[in-house]
C-alpha cells in the first residue's frame, strides 16, 4: 500500500468537499474511517495505524487551514463516540465521556490516531447532529452525526485506497412552499 497515495487522496477529497460545502470557519466535519476498508480488507478486520495515519495527515492540514473543527468517529464498539479537541467540546456544549480509543479493541485505528495527534483531545457520546459536512470512508455510517438535512456530494474520486467514500454536507431546510424564493448560494 502507498501511504502517501492515501494521504494525497485524503487531501484532495476533502480539498473537493470544503470547495463545495461553503462552511464558515468554526464548523464541524466528522469523518469516518476504516483503515481496513483502505487496505481492501472487510471493515474491522485488519486495523491499521499507518492508513490512519497517512489519511489524518491529509486531511486535518486542509481542515485547519480553513478553520474548520473535525470530529473522528469511533468505531460501533465505543457506540460510534467521537474524538474531538477539548476546544470543540467546549465551544460546542458537548458532554466528555470516559474511553480511550484503542485500534484492535474499540474505537478503530483512526480515532486512535486522532486521539494521539490532536493538541488537547476528548471523547464526547454525541455531537448532536451539528456536524455541517463529513466524509465517510469505508461504510461507517456517519450520518448520525449530520445535520438533518444533508446533500450528498460527488467529487471526483470514489475511493480512498481501496475504501469507497460517501461524502456529504449539510443545508438549511427549505421552508414556505411553492411561493418561496431560496438563497441559490446555500442550496
């Protein structure tokens, strides 16, 4: 596997997302990684640290370059908990729980990188749904974590390594019916 082939992808799929989504700095994206999706494994089968890695470095660059907040998604064994910066949580109202994200028994490879690479991080259960947009790589389910209602997004690539992607943001709903007239920026 070519590590800096997943941290190039990485970079560039989030580089697509942020382009489209128009998220204010302070917003949240979750993302959602399975390491072993990347390597061509079944989810949850063959975590590894070096995928994690290669994707956090491509994408948490471009994510603080904008200003924009993450929030790692844990694996289903830690109820799909989230590693965010103490700073997020607080800004944020989110409630800390008590786990540490660990690759082969719970939370997966990339929260466990999160977890060791962020300046100051915690584990919160929820972030309420107040996630503006997000990447899925590898069919974790991230959704829960989106605001309610959320557009899917195509860029350009479909796979991260050997995991497909799902890529999303968040819009504002629309309200008034048929004699309404929407702001085309935020559609």
């Amino acid at each position: 596997m070519d590590f800096k082939e997943i941290t190039d992808q990485s970079r560039q799929a989030v580089t697509e997302i942020l382009e489209k989504a128009n998220l204010a700095p302070g917003a949240i994206f979750v993302v959602g990684c399975s390491s072993s999706e990347i390597l061509g494994d079944q989810i949850g089968t063959a975590t590894n640290l070096d995928s994690a890695n290669a994707v956090f470095d491509g994408i948490v660059p471009v994510l603080e370059e904008n200003g924009i907040l993450m929030a790692a998604q844990c694996c289903e064994h830690l109820n799909r908990a989230l590693v965010v910066e103490r700073e997020t949580m607080e800004k944020y109202g989110f409630e800390q729980v008590n786990a540490i994200p660990q690759p082969n028994h719970a939370g997966g490879a990339f929260a466990t990188v999160c977890y060791q690479r962020f300046k100051n991080p915690v584990l919160v259960e929820s972030i309420n749904g107040k996630a503006d947009a997000g990447i899925d790589i590898g069919g974790t389910m991230i959704g829960m974590h989106l605001h309610s209602v959320v557009v899917p997004m195509r860029i350009s690539l479909r796979k991260i390594g050997a995991a497909p992607i799902i890529c999303a943001r968040h819009r504002p709903k629309y309200v008034g019916g048929q004699r309404a007239i929407y702001d085309e920026k935020l559609m």
